[in-house]
C-alpha cells in the first residue's frame, strides 16, 4: 500500500517542526500531535493538515492518533533537568503506548528518533551526556526493544548531539552500535526520518547519525544508504 498519511508525534518540538517544514512541500496528509492546545494554530501554520491534542500515556489518545495513518514519525521526547529524573517518559512509555497502537491499527511504518547513548550505543554518546540523561536514555532502550517487538516496520535512529543548524544533506550512517560519534542539526534527522518509509533498505534497522562536520573520531560500520526522499516516489 502506498503511504499517503503521516503521524507525526512530538510535533510542537524541534525535530517535530523540522519534520512539518520537510513534509508541507511532499504533497502527503500530514496528521501531527502535541501535548499543548496553545499550539495548535502554529502547528496548522507550519503546514499539518490536522492537529491533535492529546497524552501518548493514554492508550486512547495513542489510539486516536493512528487512526487511519500510513505511518508514524515519533519525535517526543523529554527535556534534561530535573523533571527527567522520574517517569513515566514520553520517549519510553509514551512510544511504547504509540507503537502498541499503530500495530493494532495497521501502520505501516513507525520511525523512531531515538538517541546515541541507548542500547548497545553507548559509547556513542559522551560520559558525562549520558550521566545526565540516564533516565531518559533507559526510556528509550525500553521503546526501541519494545518496538522490534511490535510486528511493526520500523526504522530506529539513534541522532548524536543535536543541534539548531541549518541542513547539511550529509549524514553519515553507522549500525551495530558504537559506529558513529558526534553531533547532527535536526533539520538533518529530519530529513531522513521523513525519508525513511520510502526507503526499503531502511526497514527493521536501527542506525547510528551523525553530520560529517559533525563528526567526533573516527566512524566505523559505516553503512551506504541510498535514501528516497518522498517526493521523488
């Protein structure tokens, strides 16, 4: 089936904007949720067809949220600080919630913006990052082996440090755990979270990225990936 419709989760975050800039131009319906009713109008502005409001923590919201979309762009996440020193995690229980429901509704693809630091990833991420966010990071390992789990397609990334820069269109790709290290804009995860459902090669993988100006040390596992942007089906 072809995708048609797009959920995307988080959508009043930084990535979450970034996803909405790239797919405006796509000519797909574009669904986004956010947990904020004072961004509904800015989220219609940055280009989403509909708006939802509503807690990934709530099944029936979740539910809600899926309801008749192709695919899942989650983007949530928790902010550092001391509110990330307890759960329940939107990027741990939250997309866990989402991804039990998207498999109930028949999604096809569910891609998730997880982060270096997680899993077998570790080293990816500097100590003194990681002790910061330990929390947030153990919320995302719980998703992500949630997610294989799921019977879903999906697409795991795990972005390095991001930041606000303007896109580069050069990302490189690790899998298999401690590949790649560095930082990345979100316009760039962005891009290839967008990407990612039309990409074949891209199914049931979970990468590493990082900017190649971006880059800390040196890459290994590199994996070439010829990346289809929606547009271009």
């Amino acid at each position: 089936m072809a995708i048609e419709t797009v959920l995307v989760a988080g959508a009043s975050g930084k990535t979450g904007r970034e996803l909405l800039n790239l797919l405006r131009t796509t000519g797909l319906s574009v669904r986004a949720m956010t947990r904020d009713p004072g961004k509904v109008d800015q989220l219609e502005r940055l280009g989403a067809d509909e708006v939802i409001v509503g807690n990934l923590l709530e099944q029936a919201d979740a539910d809600r949220a899926v309801s008749g979309v192709d695919a899942v762009l989650c983007a949530v996440g928790t902010k550092p600080g001391l509110g990330a020193l307890t759960g329940p995690f939107v990027d741990g229980q939250g997309v866990m919630t989402l991804a039990d429901a998207a498999s109930e509704a028949g999604v096809e693809h569910f891609v998730f913006e997880s982060s270096l630091g997680v899993g077998d990833a570790k080293a990816g991420l500097p100590l003194p990052a990681r002790l910061l966010i330990r929390p947030i990071l153990r919320a995302k390992d719980r998703s992500e082996s949630h997610l294989r789990e799921s019977g879903l397609t999906y697409t795991i990334l795990r972005p390095g440090m991001l930041t606000d820069d303007a896109p580069s269109g050069d990302a490189v790709v690790g899998e298999g755990g401690d590949s790649v290290s560095g930082r990345i804009s979100r316009a760039d995860v962005a891009r290839l979270m967008v990407a990612a459902p039309f990409t074949p090669e891209a199914a049931g993988r979970t990468l590493e990225i990082a900017g190649r100006d971006g880059l800390r040390g040196t890459p290994t596992n590199v994996v070439a990936m010829r990346w289809v942007e929606p547009s271009a089906v």
